[in-house]
C-alpha cells in the first residue's frame, strides 16, 4: 500500500488513553510513520514521566520529533509546525503514510489553524513581569489578563504562570489581546501544516470518565513504580534546571519536584499530580468535543483497533 498523496492521520485523544499501543498497532498493518504531538516527550531525559515508547519499539515502528531538545530548552508551537512539516514531507516521500499522535492542544491547535504572527519574547518584559507577580502572586495577574483579555483569561489556569505571562506580554507589546491576535493569524494562515496536506483528525474519547480516572491513578503509580522519582531526581541533579522551566513544569514532574523540594508530603504530591492529570484529560476532552471535523471513537470499547485499521486504512487505497 502507498500512502495518498497529501494525506496524514492525527490520533489523538485525551491524556493515558492508550494512544500510543493502539498506533503501534495501526503499524503492524499499515506503512505508517509516527510523528509526536507531545510537548513533554521533546525532551531528553524525560522518559517514565512522558510515557515515552521504548528504544525497541521505536527501532520498530520510526518515531518523529521524540528526544530531540535538551530539558534546559524552551519548545515552541512554532518549532513543532516547522518539525512537524519537515518530518510529513519526509515520510511521504518514502510512500509511509504520516500518523500523528499525540493530545498536546496548543500543537493540535496549531496543526488545524496555524500560528498567530506574535511578538518575539522581550527578557526584560518578562522580568518586569515576573517580579509584579512576586510581589502580588500569579492569581492577581490572572485577574489583570481578565481585564484587557477575558477569553484568553477564561482558557488559562490562575497559577499557569507560563501562560498567563505571555499572554500579558503580548499584550503589552502590542496593545491587542493574545486571543484577537489568534484569531487574526488563523485566519491569515489557514491550517498549519500545510494548505497541501489533508490532515484526517481521529480521536479516542472514553464514554465513561470515571474509568479514564481510574486509568490515569493506575498509571500514574506505575511510573512511580517504574522509577520516576529516581528520574526527577536525576534531572534535579544536573544543576542546571530549575522548577519554572518547560520542561519541569510537566504534569507529574513539577508535582515530584516540589516533593523531592519538600514542599509538600508523598500522599499530597500523589493527588496533585493525579488530580493535575485529571484536569488535563478533562480540558482535552472539552475541546476535541467541540472541535468540528473530528471522528470520534469510544476509547477502550472492543474490537476499537480493528475500527482504527479500517478508518485508518481507508487512507492508504
């Protein structure tokens, strides 16, 4: 089978829905090459608490855009269209049909309607900003955001200092919201890959949420047990990474980190950690139930990889 021409499959779906075993399983029937939509997984050295596929399997089925940036780096949704285009241009030139998979939003966001034309980051601005939080805390500059950009605000968590500020900073840069200037470079731009690649959108969506709940304790534990303490505090150990960071700042290693820092107790990091995943899985549901144009499929129902074979498939002929 050769891959259409132009075409490339999103799976996604939200947070420890099993997304990775099911492409592995389109792999063994289809010729298809995986690129990541996960912003953790990017990093180097972050492998238990990313869910991240083995060496052996990624000998197996070739893996895009995993283990390809230093922890210390900051990974943009700019970089990942760049990365992302290059790595479908060179699977379907070698007649794979690109799978991506992953539920990172601000990636998928990007893949459908493209990159706003924003302001480069200003240091300075960043400080200034950084020590009026100091001073008032993060709540207090989520309450400003919601003054000048209240549908940017509605989207952001209170203590998402990352989010919270950029979006002041743009603002502040340009004196129009982060959300208008959103909506004007979609707009401009059109899909994100690419305006000659039709990129089919499926995801795996769980009927039952208290089942996806349980899943996500479950798994969670077993990182646990696998040794992901051991890996945050390697990481810690480097000397030259800081809890703020991107890359700590993923859900279950900036709960371990503030753990390992003493800030709170095992049974606390725990739950923050399993609640924070669960807050996750349930922002990333609300959007793909919103999104157009996307195929659901019940997660975890029966026989649900043979109905991904025959949909995915569908797209090789």
């Amino acid at each position: 089978m050769a891959a259409a021409r132009g075409r490339a499959i999103c799976l996604t779906g939200p947070t420890a829905t099993g997304k990775t075993e099911l492409a592995l399983e389109l792999a063994r029937s289809i010729p298809v090459e995986v690129v990541s939509v996960d912003s953790a997984m990017v990093y180097r050295g972050m492998d238990i608490g990313t869910a991240k596929p083995s060496p052996e399997v990624r000998a197996a089925v070739p893996h895009h855009l995993i283990d390809i940036v230093d922890a210390t780096d900051t990974y943009s949704a700019g970089r990942f269209l760049s990365d992302a285009r290059a790595a479908i241009e060179d699977i379907a030139a070698r007649g794979k049909l690109p799978l991506l998979v992953g539920g990172t939003l601000l990636y998928l966001r990007a893949l459908r309607r493209g990159l706003a034309p924003l302001p480069e980051a200003d240091p300075e601005l960043r400080e200034e900003i950084d020590r009026e939080a100091e001073a008032h805390g993060w709540p207090a500059l989520h309450a400003r955001l919601a003054n000048v950009d209240p549908e940017a605000a509605a989207r952001i968590a209170p203590n998402d200092r990352q989010r919270i500020q950029r979006a002041l900073e743009v603002y502040m840069l340009t004196g129009k919201p982060l959300s208008v200037l959103q909506r004007e470079g979609a707009a401009a731009r059109g899909t994100g890959i690419s305006p000659d690649t039709d990129i089919v959108m499926v995801a795996v969506v769980p009927a039952d949420r208290t089942l996806l709940a349980a899943r996500i304790e479950r798994r969670f534990d077993a990182m646990v047990e696998a040794g992901l303490i051991g890996e945050v505090e390697s990481l810690m150990a480097r000397g030259d990474l800081t809890a703020d960071m991107p890359s700590m700042r993923a859900v279950g290693y900036r709960q371990i980190w503030a753990y390992l820092e003493r800030r709170y107790d095992w049974p606390v990091a725990r739950q923050k950690a399993i609640a924070a995943t669960r807050q996750l899985a349930k922002r990333q549901m609300t959007w793909l139930r919103s999104e157009p144009g996307v195929e659901t499929f019940e997660a975890f129902s029966p026989g649900l990889a043979e109905k991904l074979l025959e949909r995915v498939g569908s797209e090789c002929r």
